[in-house]
C-alpha cells in the first residue's frame, strides 16, 4: 500500500505493568491456586494469556479463604480492603506500583497533617477507589477543570491537589486553576503523575503533528490508554483507539499516508507487532 509506519519513542510495557506481570508470572505454576482480584492490568490479550497460566480474575474473595493466594493488580488496594483479606488467611502478592504507592503515601501523610485532598482522577478507576481510602476525611474526587469550578470550597479550610498517576499535566493544571480561583487560604499541590505516563503522552503528541493517521493500541479499559488517545485526538481527529490488529480497517489510510502508532502501558509488544504486520500485509 505504500505507507511509512512510524513507532512513538515510548511503547511497550511500562515498569509498574512489567513487574506486575512478572510478579503474578512467578507465582503461578505451583500447585497454590492463584486469584487476581479484578484484571491484573487492562488488557484483555494479556489477562486472557495469564488465565491460560492459571491466573483466575476474581472480583470479590467471599468464595476464597486459607491457603487461596490472590494477587493485587498494579493500582493498589485500600487498606481496609486488604486487611479483610488478611483476616480471611488468604496470601496476598502485592503489585501495587512504586509510583501508585507514592501517591497513597502522600493522600495519607496530607490526610494526617489536616488538609482535605482533592484527587483528580476518575472516580470509578480502581487506584482511584483504593486512593480515596488512604484519606480519613474530606476527599473530593474530580475529573477536570470543569468539575473542580463546581465545588464548594470553605475559605479558612486547608486543600491539597494530587493527581491519578496516568493523567495528563494540562488536565492536572486545569484542576489546579480551577482551585486556585476560590482563593483557598492554604493549598498544597503534589504532582504524582508518573513519569512514564507524562513521557509517553508527550512522545504520542509529537508523533500525532507529524503523522496523517495515529492508531492507539491499547485497552479501551486502560486509563493511560484513554488518556494517550485524548491527547492523539486534539492534535489529529484521524486517531483511532484499537485493542489489537483485528481491528485494523484498510480505509482508515490513504496510499502515501504516514501512520503513526503508540500504545498503552499495560499493551505488551508483540500486539504492537502484529498491528504493524497487518498494516503491511494491507
Ligand atoms: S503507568 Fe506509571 S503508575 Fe501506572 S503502572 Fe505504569 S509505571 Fe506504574
């Protein structure tokens, strides 16, 4: 067809997802049975692939108890949570990444010293349902700027702003705007987005402005893979979000056109692979 295919500087695997992978890889292939309690990372490919292995997703562990190992994804797990695990006698394998547990420890130490935390993140994302638990009182969920405005802020009051780790620093800072506009007599701001998160999405921008169409490979569960394909979309409306080469379509390019790719960090190389083969083969 003609085409030039052009990989962003930064695909594959992030650190949090590789170690999880591995970690979770370890433990299978005795003869404990292994538990994951939800998706160990978000990509349908690669939990199909561990289930193979014997890695069984759980949502709830009420059908689980001694001896039954379950292993944390890499958003982390509330403490509450956890401890009700604990007290079951089921092993934990804990794959929380350093960056996420960073971002708890902060929730935690700001929650100690007083200040109300306000996260932006989504609500319904499994780091952010553990993070919310690190702080005793006074959290506030929100997704953007937009939200941030509504909210009704005590003026004496001490804020803090912390982020889920794969947002992106616009959004953050629009948060941060947002907040700063009500004039809080004190506010603490910690950036805990993670590095691989903000490098990734500043690799897919660049790519995005020099390309005709940009293909996201990643799952449409992923919130750094949602977010990579946000930040595509602004710059070229010709991005497109796929989970894998299945859904490549031969009219999406032009004979000529330069097709840019990047993926999510829980998308493993060889489906980066594949997507490049089967435009190829187009
Ligand atoms: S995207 Fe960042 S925070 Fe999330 S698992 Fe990967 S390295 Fe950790």
């Amino acid at each position: 067809m003609g085409n030039v295919i052009r990989l962003a500087n930064r695909t594959g695997f992030c650190f949090g997802v590789r170690r999880a992978i591995d970690m979770a890889g370890k433990a299978l292939g005795g003869n404990r049975r292994i538990y994951s309690l939800g998706s160990i990372i978000h990509n349908r490919n690669v939990v199909e692939d561990l289930s193979k292995k014997g890695l069984k997703v759980v949502r709830e562990v009420n059908a689980l108890g001694k001896g039954d190992v379950v292993v944390i994804s890499s958003h982390g797990i509330s403490p509450r949570r956890a401890r009700r695990i604990r007290k079951r006698g089921i092993k934990i394998i804990d794959t929380t990444c350093p960056f996420v547990l960073k971002a708890q420890a902060t929730a935690k130490k700001l929650s100690e010293e007083g200040y109300n935390v306000i996260i932006v993140g989504d609500a319904r994302h499994p780091e952010i349902k553990a993070l919310v638990d690190f702080v005793a009182t006074g959290t506030v969920v929100v997704k953007d700027g937009r939200e941030a405005k509504k909210i009704k802020l005590d003026p004496n009051g001490k804020f803090s702003i912390i982020s889920q780790t794969t947002q992106s620093m616009a959004n953050f800072l629009s948060v941060i705007d947002a907040i700063l506009e009500k004039r809080p007599r004190e506010l603490r701001i910690f950036n805990t987005i993670c590095k691989d998160a903000e490098e990734r999405q500043e690799a897919a921008r660049k790519l995005a402005r020099e390309v005709d169409v940009m293909l996201i490979v990643g799952g449409r569960n992923s919130a750094n893979t949602r977010r990579l394909f946000e930040v595509c979309r602004k710059i070229s409306k010709s991005s497109r979000l796929i989970e894998n080469e299945g859904e490549v379509r031969k009219n999406w390019f032009k004979s000529g056109d330069t097709i840019g790719i990047t993926s999510g960090a829980s998308t493993p190389d060889w489906i980066v692979k594949r997507v490049v083969k089967k435009i190829k083969s187009k």
